[in-house]
C-alpha cells in the first residue's frame, strides 16, 4: 500500500470519527440514565415514541464504531494490507448501525422534539453516517492494484 494521499485523510476522518462517536455515546448514555432513573413517563422533556429505541441504537452505534476506530488506528500504525480487512470491515460494521441510527433519527425528527440534546445527538448521527462513509472510501482508496 502507498503511503499516498488517503492516509492523512484516514487519519484526520478517524479522529472526528471517533470524538463524535465518543460524544454519542456520552449523551446516549444520559438519556438512558434519564430512562432508568424516571421511567419512561417525564425522563426527558420532549420525549417521543422514537425516543427509547433511538437511544438504544445510538449507544450501541456509538460503541461498535469507537470499537472501530481502535481498528482504525492499529491500520494506521502499520498502513499495510495485513491490518486492512480488520479495519475495513470493522468500519463497514460501524458504518451500518449508524445507517440504523440514521432511520431512527429521521423518525425522531419527524415526529418533533424539544430537548437540545437529543437535537445534537440527531446531528452527530447524521453527520457521523457521511463521514463514516468518507473514511471506508479513504481506506479502500489506498488499495492499489497488483500490476
């Protein structure tokens, strides 16, 4: 593999890859606090019907794709096709829960909420689903074929 101009792009899409998936996580992880501590009635304001799942699926997105970045980084260290696959599909993994996520979001939007930190978990998700496909490109565009 060539250490061409996709490996600076891998590395700066992984470490906004991961801060985002490590903000997900923590604000994920307070509103299922927020459900265990109050119950599903009054846990947070402007709660809806998507709410619960979008959550769920958020904390479990966030985990497998900062999971994936760990991935990530040991194929940035070494930059060969030994590490590729691992790195490649781990973040193909992460890439579909946060398309999950992504529907999950789109149903919270639609049906309206009124709490800020569920508004900036919705767009950390969608952000994430772009830039998670941005660096798969990164990591398969430093492939090159054997002539």
């Amino acid at each position: 593999m060539a250490n061409g101009p996709m490996r600076p792009a891998a590395s700066f899409l992984l470490l906004l890859n991961f801060c985002m998936y490590a903000v997900v996580l923590g604000i994920g992880a307070w509103a299922m606090n927020r459900f265990i501590n109050y119950g599903a009635s009054g846990a947070i304001a402007g709660a809806n019907a998507a709410t619960l799942y979008f959550v769920l699926v958020s904390l479990i997105a966030g985990t497998v794709g900062a999971a994936a970045c760990l991935f990530g980084l040991t194929h940035l260290r070494s930059w060969g096709p030994d590490s590729l696959p691992a790195a490649a599909l781990a973040a193909a993994v992460a890439w579909s829960l946060t398309i999950l996520d992504l529907g999950f979001a789109s149903k919270h939007i639609r049906l309206h909420t009124s709490s800020e930190r569920l508004r900036t978990l919705e767009a950390l998700v969608i952000i994430l689903s772009g830039t998670m496909l941005l660096y798969i490109a990164a990591l398969h565009g430093s492939v090159q074929k054997a002539a």
